[in-house]
C-alpha cells in the first residue's frame, strides 16, 4: 500500500513550523527526544530545537560500514536510522528494579516512582514504528506488564518522518514498515526540500497531533502538495536495493538447525553482540544486584542483555549455548521464526542497523538466502 | 499513544511482577550434605499461598540473586511455601545459609503444572533423578491424599547415593505404605546399601502400569530426561503420555528478559512443565 491513500488530514508547515512545533511540545511539558550527531553517527538524545539536529548531513551506510556526510542542503531528516533506538527511552539500558534496606524484620523496599516524564519522539522511521509495536507485544501484551515501560509509551508523543532516501543496508520495504510510516504516530511529516522550496506536509495520526499543530502557522495541503508527497515516497520505496523474502522463513529456519552455515558464520562472527545491542526489538535483559560495603542495603538492576554470551544460557555447570555457531543460530531464528511463534509477528523491521554495526559486516539478508541456497531451491520451491 | 489504550488512572502503578514480596524462614531441614528445605511463611502473616503442583518462585536472597526453584511442599497447604534446593553456586549456597526467621523476597508461583487431574483415574509412573524429586513431591502429595482416585502408582528414584535420597520420612515411606510401587537406584553405594545400583532407566522395564494408559512425569538432568523417555517410550508410551519439567536460565520469570527461551518456548511461561509431544522436536537438538 501508498502512504497517499491513508490520509486525508494533511497540512503543511514551513521550515521555522518545526521549530515552532518543538516549542509547542516543550510548553505542553514533553521532553524533546530526536536525533543529533555524536560520535561522528547520528544518535537519539534530548534536543531543544532543530539547531541540535543533524541538519544537512547523509549517511551512508553498508555492511559493516557507516558514514556522514555533508549533502549540500539543509536537510532536517536527510539520514536514516543510526546507532540508538528509541527502545531506550521506553526500555531503558539500565534500569533500577528496586533498593532494599535490611533493618532486622520485614526489609524495606523501594522501587522506583513511575516514571511520568512526557516525551516526544522526534523523527520517528516507519521501521522504527513498527518496532514499537513490537516491543509492546513483550512488554505490555501480557500476561504480564512491564508498568515503567507501559507508563512511558502511554506518555509519548510521536513525529514520525516518512523516509526519503533509504540507506543501502535498509530492507524496509520488504519487512513491510516502511519507508513511510503508517501508522502508530501522532504527527507524520514528508520532508520537502529542493527548488527554494522547505516545507514538511504533516499528516495527523490522532487528536492529540492535531491539537499540538493547530497551534503552529500551517496551511492545507493542495493537490501539488499531495502528488509531491507521493513520489517522494515512490522514489525512496524504488530506492531500496535490499530485500529479504519472509514468506517462507519460519519454516525454513526451524529445518535448518542443523544447518553448515551456523558454523561457516561463526567463523566470521565475533560474537561482540553489536546487533543485539543496536536493534530496535532485541529485548534481552539480565539482573544485576549490588550491594553497599555494610550488606544492608542492596539494589537491583536491571540491563539489556545480549544472546551472543555464553553467560547468557549459564545452567549449573556450563552454558547451554557456548559456541557461536549456536549463539548466531539463537539470534537469527528467534528474530525471523520463533518470534512468530511467541508474538505472532516477525521480529525484524528491516532497519539493516544490524548490517551497518557489525564489526565484520555479517547481513542477516544474506546469512537467510544462503540456508535457502542451500537447500537447492530448484528441487523445493517451484 | 494510540496503539497501546491510554489508562484513565494516570497516578498509579499497577502492580509490578518484577517486586517480590517478604517471607520469613520458618523451618530449616538439611535433607543431605548439599541439600536443604526451607519453609516459609508470608511477613504480613495473613497471605495465603496457593499454587498447583509443578510450579516454581522466584527466590531472592537480599545483595546477592534471584533464582527460580520448584515448589516441594503440599498443593493443599497454604500456610507455608516449601521449597528445596540443592546449594551449588551464589545464591543457592547463600540460602544455605539463611536461618529461621531470615527474610526472602519471593514471586510466584510461575509455570505450568504436572497433569494431576488428568491423570485420575489412570495408572501412573513418576520418574526422578536426584533433586528432581523435589519438583515432583507436590505430585506425590496429592496423589496419598487421594489415593484411590489413581491406579497403579510408580514412583521410580535413581539418587547418586544412598545418603542422598531425599525425603525418605515424608514421600518414600509414605508411598510404599499407601500401594505406591516405590523403585530405587543409586549410582555409588556405600555399605550397608541392599539396594539396587544403576540408572534410573534400568528400573522401567519391569516397572508394574499400564503403558497404554498411564501418564509419565518426569523430572532430572537432562541427559537422564533423554533415555527415561526413550524406556517409556519401549514400553509402548506416546510422546502426548509423557510430561517432562526443562530447566533453561532464567531472570524474571514472566516473559521479559529471554533468557528462558527453549525453541519456540519461554521454559517461564509455556513451561517448566511440558508434555513431551509438544517439544519432541526440540529435544534432540544440540546447543538449542
Ligand atoms: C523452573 C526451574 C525450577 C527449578 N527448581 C529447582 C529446585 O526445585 N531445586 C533446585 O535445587 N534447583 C532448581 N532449579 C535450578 C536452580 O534455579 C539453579 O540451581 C540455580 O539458579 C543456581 O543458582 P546459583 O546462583 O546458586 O548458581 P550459579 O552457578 O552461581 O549460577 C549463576 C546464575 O545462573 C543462573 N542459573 C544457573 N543455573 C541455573 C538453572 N539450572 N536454572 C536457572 N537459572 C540458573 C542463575 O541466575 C544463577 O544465579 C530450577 C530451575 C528452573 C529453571
Ligand atoms: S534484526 Fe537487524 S534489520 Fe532487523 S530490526 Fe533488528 S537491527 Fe534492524
Ligand atoms: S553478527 Fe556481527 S554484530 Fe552480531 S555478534 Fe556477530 S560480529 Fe557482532
């Protein structure tokens, strides 16, 4: 499906709109969460305006590869997705559980108060919408409820930004989130820019987006807008050069555990858990517990975790997953199989930063097409 | 936001399962040189604790972790929460430790259950190994407290030594007292030992029930999981007649931090308790 049958509420703002639209948000109590350059990528941190942001910068991206560039415009949104996610400003990758207090009875234990922070999310992917989705199934589609995370979702306010130019590690398209978003956000903006011309067409997503843009210059949409808008995002969906085929993944990877090529990449993968650490759906964690020098009081935390440990699948007296081979095999087929089976949704959005990150530029699109290789798909798929 | 529903009561929190709530220590019982039961009782005296046999807690030890251990006691007791548990590493040799009147933070109960109700009315065979016994007991209970609701009971127990075996007062009497075929191995005898000396699969073979009908628990290392199930399995039992209890490594117990995860399953919440059709794929699959 087009982005430009999905609605008809489409306004438009100008270049200082965005900014005026930040100062909106900031007077209605949201801390700004959007993405700045540190560290030579793009990461998501708070900012006050557009003036912190990667204004005019490219990346460029491959396997195990990743750049920025000047574009030579003033571009706010003209780079993909970088290191961080915004799974870490609803999951965070450290995280107080609770403190303790020995006192002779009953302990005393604290945990922390919910977190009632407003923020909102600025320049939010389509992949990175659904990955929210996704991340909502474990946390808060029960049984059981992760109260923090649920309590900062429900107080988000989200700025999608519908891509324009697809890095060459995306794979979007074929995961079907995106290169435009569909849906999830409260705002959603196609960046215009080229010919003296900067504006962003807004699309609402809910009430609350209305109500924050009425309060910014804006004008309606015509039907120029609407036909930019459309081949803007044509272009950034022919634009993808990478694919990966889903329909047959499940079944093809739950045959495939006794597969030669968990070991051919073992022999490649460092098992640095970089992927695991920069996707957006990975959710992994571990506990920690500290104490002070007198015992009496104690913490416990909780940290992202990664399956590439052999900590990881630690039982009494060794690990149930201590070669690579294993670890890889875990990482992929939960992603792109058992995930199915748990949530009922694929685990993987297509957002490639798995593919930019790694050290050793190990694509998960290409590890997929080599099981299926290897099957001789002459015989099995015709 | 609008995928998730918007709560009306914004000023509170719901409750977290990740908070564990006080016990007390009432009863310490060293059952051998590396094992021992705890029963506890609820801080606020006043919680009843119910949960069916099978199902494990989250135990916390105050500084030092968090571990998952079976419930060992009695389904129809909601006074205390008994469980046992072998020390071999951090947190279980800091339990070791603790003494009557020490606190633990606990959550739970977590899991699946053992198919006490399904199996009325039927013969059926218990098979553990070591401190697989301990997640069982709970079963052994229910069936001496109903007795004549079951047919032929077998309860087949290889321990690594005679001074070993758990529960010999509470379970192992008891049961051969209440026509409960009670078989037992050890893999080193000491003297004094007129028992049998082996594993616990050699005893199936000739162990008295009904393959065609009986239900099959069972509970112990792996490796032993493995063979029991193919001796059942010569006797003529189905795969959906045999329930196993996994063990994978486990954080939180409710599904959040992945650690648990066996296939397609989460050992916290499809598990730990499995009826072996439903992970046969799985099972012989190294590294999974
Ligand atoms: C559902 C379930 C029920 C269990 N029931 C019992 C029981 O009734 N009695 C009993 O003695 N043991 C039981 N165990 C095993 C028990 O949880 C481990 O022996 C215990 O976690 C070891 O912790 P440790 O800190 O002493 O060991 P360490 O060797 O120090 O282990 C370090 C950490 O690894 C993890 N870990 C290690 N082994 C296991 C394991 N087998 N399972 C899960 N996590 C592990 C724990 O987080 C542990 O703290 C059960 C395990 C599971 C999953
Ligand atoms: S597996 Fe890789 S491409 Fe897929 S969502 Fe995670 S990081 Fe993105
Ligand atoms: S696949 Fe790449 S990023 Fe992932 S653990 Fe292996 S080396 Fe690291």
């Amino acid at each position: 499906m087009s982005i430009s049958e999905s609605n008809t509420n489409m306004n438009v703002i100008d270049r200082d709109g965005l900014d005026r639209l930040f100062e909106v948000l900031v007077s209605e109590g949201y801390l700004l969460i959007g993405p700045r350059v540190r560290d030579a990528s793009v990461v998501y941190d708070e900012i006050s305006s557009t003036r912190d942001m990667p204004v005019g910068l490219k990346d460029e991206q491959e396997p195990g590869r990743y750049r920025l560039h000047e574009r030579g415009d003033g571009a706010v949104f003209g780079y993909v997705v970088g290191p961080h996610s915004w799974k870490r400003e609803l999951f965070p990758p450290v995280q107080k559980l609770y403190q303790v207090q020995r006192n002779g009875g009953k302990p005393d234990m604290e945990a922390p108060a919910a977190d009632v922070q407003k923020r909102a999310l600025i320049g939010v992917r389509g992949c990175e919408l659904a990955a929210m989705a996704i991340q909502d199934k474990v946390f808060v589609d029960g049984p059981f409820v992760d109260e923090q995370y649920k309590r900062r979702r429900e107080n988000l306010f989200i700025v999608a930004v519908h891509c324009n130019e697809p890095a060459a590690t995306c794979f979007c398209g074929s995961m079907g989130t995106g290169p435009a978003a569909r849906s999830g956000f409260d705002l959603a903006m196609t960046e215009v820019i080229g010919g003296g011309i900067h504006e962003f067409i807004v699309e609402t997503g809910t009430e609350l987006g209305a109500t924050m843009l009425d309060a910014v210059p804006h004008r309606e949409s015509t039907e120029d807008d609407r036909v930019r808008r459309a081949m803007i995002n044509e272009t950034a969906r022919q634009g993808m050069t990478r694919a990966m085929r889903t329909d047959d993944v499940h079944r093809l990877l739950t045959r495939n555990y006794e597969s030669p090529r968990w070991e051919e990449v073992s022999e490649r993968c460092l098992s640095c858990a970089n992927c695991t650490m920069v996707c957006p759906t990975c959710f992994c964690s571990t506990v920690e517990d500290v104490t002070d020098l007198s015992g009496d009081h104690a913490e416990r935390w909780r940290k992202w975790d990664s399956c590439f440990t052999s900590d990881f699948s630690y039982l009494v007296g060794g690990s149930v997953r201590p070669s690579i081979s294993s670890q890889y095999r875990q990482w992929l087929t939960h992603k792109l199989a058992t995930w199915q089976d748990q949530f009922g949704v694929i685990g993987c959005v297509g957002c490639g930063r798995c593919i930019s990150w790694c050290p050793v530029g190990i694509d998960l699109t290409e590890e997929v097409a080599a099981i299926r290789e290897s099957e001789h798909p002459a015989k099995r798929y015709v | 936001m609008s995928t998730i529903e918007m709560t009306s009561d914004m000023g509170v929190i719901g409750a977290d399962p990740m908070l564990p709530s006080w016990y007390a220590v009432e009863r310490v019982r060293r059952e051998n040189h590396d094992t021992f039961t705890l029963e506890l009782c609820a801080c606020d005296g006043e919680t009843a604790f119910g949960f069916q046999p099978g199902q494990f807690n989250m135990l916390y030890v105050h500084g030092v972790g968090e571990i998952p251990i079976s419930i060992s006691g009695d389904s129809e007791r909601q006074d205390i929460v008994t469980h046992t548990t072998r020390a071999v590493g951090t947190v279980t040799r800091a339990m070791w430790q603790l003494k009557r009147g020490d606190t633990i933070g606990l959550r739970g109960p977590f899991g699946t259950v053992w198919p006490v109700e399904e199996a009325r009315g039927r013969d059926v065979v218990i098979v553990a190994g070591g401190i697989g016994l301990a997640p069982l007991r709970p079963v052994l209970y229910s069936i001496l407290h109903h007795r004549e609701s079951y047919g032929n009971v077998v309860l087949l127990y290889g321990a690594r030594t005679p001074d070993d075996r758990l529960f010999v007062d509470e379970i192992l009497t008891p049961a051969v007292e209440s026509r409960i075929q009670v078989d037992e191995t050890v893999d080193r005898a000491v003297t004094g030992w007129g028992g049998k000396i082996g594993v616990v699969t050699s005893l199936i073979p000739r162990a008295g029930f009904d393959a065609d009908e009986a239900l099959a628990m069972v509970c112990g290392p792996e490796v032993m999981m493995r063979f029991t199930i193919e001796a059942l399995q010569r006797r003529g039992m189905d795969a959906d007649q045999i329930y196993v209890s996994m063990e994978r490594n486990m954080k939180c117990a409710v599904g959040f931090c992945g650690h648990c995860q066996y296939g397609p399953t989460f050992i916290c919440k499809d598990g730990p308790v499995f009826r072996f059709d439903k992970i046969e794929h799985l099972f012989g699959i190294r590294e999974l």
